[in-house]
C-alpha cells in the first residue's frame, strides 16, 4: 500500500493544503502571542477590583450583616470567600504564560505576599488570597469569568477560510493538471504509432507554449512517417521492375539449370524482402479498426500455410471480439509464422486463448532460440540475430513489422525463451482499453 501520492494533482494539492493549514496555524499563534499581555491585563486588573471590592464589602459591612454580604456575592456574583486555614490542601496555578503574567500583574497592585492557586479543597476556580489585619481570606473567582474561550464564530469563520483556501488550491491544480493530463494521453497515443489530435494551446504562458511545441513534434514526426512509407514503397515500386526484367532474361537465357535455380531463388529472396520494406512502410496502412476475433485471424493465416504444405499445427481456442484492424494483424500473425517456419527448426505451433481479460496469441518454434536479453533489439527495425539464427537471409523487417502493429492495437509482444528450447512468440491484446 503506498501512502504517498504518484500522481501531480495530489501532490501539489496536499502540498498546497499543508501550506495552507501551517500558514492558519501559525497565524493563530501569532495572533495569541500577540494578545497575551492585553488579555493579561485586563483579567489582572479584573481580579484585582474584586478583590479590593470583596475586602472592602468585608470591612465596612457591620459582623452581622457579613455572613448574608457573603451569601449575596456567590449567588449573584459567582464569587466566594473562604478563610485560609493551616494544613489546606491547595494546587498551584499552571505556568501558562497567561497565568503567569496575571500572577505577576496582580502581585504588584496586591502586594507580593499575594498568593494563587487553581484548586482548594478541591474547589477548582481562580484563588487570590488577600488580608484584613491578621486575618488572610481566599477569593475564589470562577475560571469561566476571567478566560475568555475562543469564540465559535472566529472557528466557524475560520474553518470558512480553510474550506475557501483549500477549494482554490484544488481548483488551480486540476487547471494544470488538465492539460498535462492530455499531453501524456497525446504521447502515449503517438507510442502507439498513431497520431493524436492537436492540444489545445490555452492556458498559462508556460502551458501554451508546451502544447504548441507538443504539436509541432506531433506534425514533425506524422510528416516524417509520410515520408519514410512514400520513400520505401517508392524505391520498393522501382526495384520490382528490373526485378522482373532479371526474372524474364533468366528464363529466356537458356543457360545451366541448376544455376538459374540458384539466380531465381535470389530474385525470389529479394521480391520478399521487398514486400516486406512495403509491408513495413504501411504498417497499419489506415485500415479502419472493425469487431473481429484473434483466434479466427490466427485461423485464417494457419489454414493458409497449411494449404501451402507447411508443416504447422493450430489449436486455436476462441477469444472475444476485439477492435482489430484485420489486414494488419493478418500480416503480424503471418510474419510470425514465416518467421518460425524459417528458423523453428520444423515444428511450429500455433496457439489462441483467452487470459485474464487478454486475447493471447503465441506462435512457438523449437528453433535455437535467442540469448537472453536481445529480445527488444530485435524489435527494431533492421535487426537481426547473426550468431543463433544464422544461415538465412532477410531485411530484419518481420519482427519490427509485428511489434509496430500490436503497438498500434494498444498490446504488448513479447519474445519468450520456450520451455524445451525454441522461442515462443506472444501476442498480448486487452479485451477492452481506453483511447
């Protein structure tokens, strides 16, 4: 389980939200620091008028009226006076710094005998102790009366602002998140071999000038594309033509057998490496994707070298229709099958299946093999593998052909060291994607 966030939108969300929240932290701080010594103030000047006015009640009032002035001060005022005793149980006030400037406050009105607690008796409250002669007497005052809670409505108006920050933070995330968002599908659309529909080119500065110079590379690179398939199917076209004029001159040349088989099999060798620059050129050839079945295209072409006296065995289980280009693929699976027949060393399988929500085909061969680890070098275009498939002719097309069609259907091929020895080549299609 990853609990730290992969994609942009969440990181600079949670980054600006934490930034926000610290901010509203330490401008609460701030704003309490700053607010101390005024609160101080006040409450030590509160406690110190009802403590001059309790002394002074206590004293002008005649002894019989004291116990009812008492009775009168903590029912109407909240305010009670107790004598102090010898061995009371008494807890000391806090050292919150509120506290403490109010001690300090209040001891020089009072006198620096004054003393404080927050518990007598276990009757908590704020306690001043002051005197009358030789008597010393506490005044419990009720906390509630000399700290001023925060208020519900600076929360509430608080917890707005957040709210408001937060929602903004979102807001400006997701407007950059959005185009970076199309940007990626754009590119992974271009790695399918496809061309994407330009960007819009609004936004910030630095957005804007991405999309368009995104756009550029997508128009530079589709240009490119024509111009490769224009060039080899135009030099493909012209070879084909003395091609045939070699092929006619031979048969007419009336010169020793074996030696023309041997000079019509190099012509034949040449027109398949040709059809291959062709094949390669075209790709996809912009065939429209239609509904079709993996397994029935793998049919198809294994039925075709079957009929051409191949040894090939088919098990070809049915899969989902797909959105598949049919030529394309056609030529994917046939390319494989050459492929393997050329190098298999006689036995060729192929196979179809449904897999965990994939169309796989796979053609396997009990050929040599490949080393560990040229498997993506012999995707590319113009490749070979001169060491284990030696002894055999040919452009370095087939594979590159196959990888770029699958790449264009949104799969995956694979090249497989077989079980055995041989290679087993796998086509991996998903049953459904997106773009």
């Amino acid at each position: 389980m990853r609990l730290r966030p992969r994609s942009l939108l969440w990181r600079t969300f949670l980054l600006l939200a934490a930034l926000v929240v610290l901010t509203t932290a330490a401008w609460f701080e701030i704003f309490r620091a700053y607010e101390i010594e005024p609160r101080a103030r006040q409450v030590a000047q509160n406690m110190v008028s009802v403590v001059n006015l309790t002394r002074a009640a206590l004293v002008t009032a005649q002894p019989e009226k004291r116990r009812e002035l008492l009775q009168e001060l903590a029912q109407r005022e909240a305010i009670q006076v107790y004598p102090s005793e010898d061995g009371e149980s008494i807890v000391a006030l806090s050292d919150r710094p509120l506290l403490r400037l109010v001690s300090e406050r209040v001891r020089e009105e009072l006198g620096q005998e004054t003393r404080f607690a927050s518990s007598r008796e276990g009757l908590r409250g704020f306690w001043v102790t002051f005197r009358i002669d030789d008597d010393e007497y506490w005044v419990r005052v009720p906390r509630e009366r000399l700290e001023r809670p925060i208020a519900i409505q600076w929360l509430g108006w608080g917890t707005l602002a957040l709210a408001l920050s937060l929602l903004a933070a979102y807001f400006i995330v997701t407007r950059i998140n959005r185009p970076l968002r199309a940007l990626a599908l754009a590119a992974a659309q271009i790695g399918k071999g496809r061309r994407p529909a330009p960007l819009p080119e609004s936004g910030p500065d630095e957005i804007r000038t991405l999309s368009r110079a995104f756009n550029q590379m997508s128009s530079g690179l589709a240009r490119l594309d024509e111009d490769r398939a224009l060039i080899l199917a135009g030099v493909s076209h012209d070879l084909r033509t003395p091609l045939a004029r070699l092929r006619l001159g031979l048969e007419m040349s009336g010169g020793d057998e074996q030696m023309r088989q041997g000079m019509n099999a190099d012509i034949e060798e040449m027109d398949r490496i040709i059809e291959q620059f062709l094949d390669f050129a075209r790709a996809d050839g912009g065939e429209a994707p239609e509904l079709a079945q993996l397994s029935s295209l793998a049919a198809a072409s294994a039925d075709h070298h079957m009929k051409l006296g191949h040894a090939l065995a088919a098990d070809c289980n049915p899969t989902p229709p797909i959105p598949l280009k049919p030529k394309a693929m056609h030529r994917a699976i046939s390319n494989l099958i050459d492929n393997a027949l050329r190098y298999g060393g006689g036995e060729v399988k192929l196979t179809t299946r449904e897999e965990r929500g994939n169309s796989v085909l796979e053609v396997h061969d009990r050929g040599p093999g490949i080393p560990e680890g040229e498997a993506e070098r012999l995707k590319q275009p113009f490749t070979r593998l001169e060491a284990s498939r030696s002894g055999h002719s040919g452009s370095g097309l087939g594979l590159a052909i196959v990888d770029r069609i699958v790449r264009a259907h949104g799969g995956r091929f694979d090249l497989l060291a077989r079980s055995g020895g041989g290679l087993t080549a796998r086509i991996v299609l998903p049953l459904a994607r997106g773009g």
